[in-house]
C-alpha cells in the first residue's frame, strides 16, 4: 500500500474514531435545547465517515499532481492543520461542555475547509469537488452550533455541569 493512500487512511480513521470517542451524548448534552431542524444524532456518524472517506480519496487524488511539483509538504499540510481544527471541536463542545467556546473555534476548522476546496483544485478537480460536502456540513454544524449557544447561553456555570 502506497504512503498516500495509508496516510488518508489514518487520517480519516483518527479522526472518524477520535471525534466519535470524544462525542459523549449524555444528560448534558440532552439537555440543551436544540433548533427542531438538528437532525437525528444517529445521522452525525454516518455523514462524518462519508465526509471523511471522501476527503480521504480527495488526498489520494492529489497526490501524484503535487508530487510532480515538489508540493506533497503543503499538501500534507493542509490535511494536518484541518485535523487539528477538526478534532479541536468535539473536546470543546462535549468534554468541556463549552459550545459558545466550540463556536469561536467553528469558523478557524470552516476555513481550513475552504483552503481544501481552493487548494485541492490546484491539483485535481475532482478532489476539490469532493471536498465539499464537508465545506457544506462543517457550514451547517456551525448554524447549529451558533443555534444551540443562542438557546442556552451563559455558559461555564456550575450548574451546567
């Protein structure tokens, strides 16, 4: 197996089973009042693995055209800073119970999206493509998560715990 495709893999994979292990749907998180347009939380876990294996195939892509232009470090790049943004989100959200703190740092893991679907194009449009359905939920999960900080603020109380 080639290093792109077992880089993808564990990328995908860390992040699929990172963000799921960090995203404890307990009483807390129960009880915050959601918008009635939040889907169903058994949809998060399918959406997020096609999300990822597509960005995953959308690095595979990629990687011969920016090898052949000595660009597999910002390729590579692009995908590290994503990852850290990404799973940056669920402890914020989840562990530490913060959603109004999740929301500042949305908009930094949303651009890291953006710069996927810019500079993916670079080398194939397909994988620019491919990217979108991720720019689109990382969009929509912001809405939400604004939605959620907006129908229960403050928090960071004691009896939010």
């Amino acid at each position: 197996m080639s290093f792109p495709v077992i880089f993808a893999i564990a990328w995908a994979v860390i992040l699929g089973i990172g963000g799921g292990l960090l995203t404890k749907i307990g009483p807390w998180y129960r009880n915050l009042d959601k918008p009635g347009w939040q889907p169903p939380d058994w949809l998060f876990g399918p959406a997020w693995t096609l999300i990822l294996g597509l960005a995953a195939w959308a690095f595979v892509l990629c990687w011969d055209t920016a090898a052949t232009q000595g660009e597999e470090g910002l390729l590579i790049g692009l995908y590290l800073a994503n990852g850290v943004l990404h799973f940056a989100w669920s402890p914020l959200f989840f562990a530490m119970k913060r959603p109004d703190w999740a929301l500042v740092e949305v908009p930094f893991l949303w651009l890291s999206v953006l710069a996927l679907v810019v500079m993916l194009r670079e080398w194939s449009g397909l994988a620019s493509l491919l990217i979108l359905p991720y720019l689109l939920w990382v969009g929509f999960a912001a809405v939400l998560n604004w939605k959620i900080v907006q129908l229960n603020r403050p928090f960071g109380r004691a009896s939010t715990s």
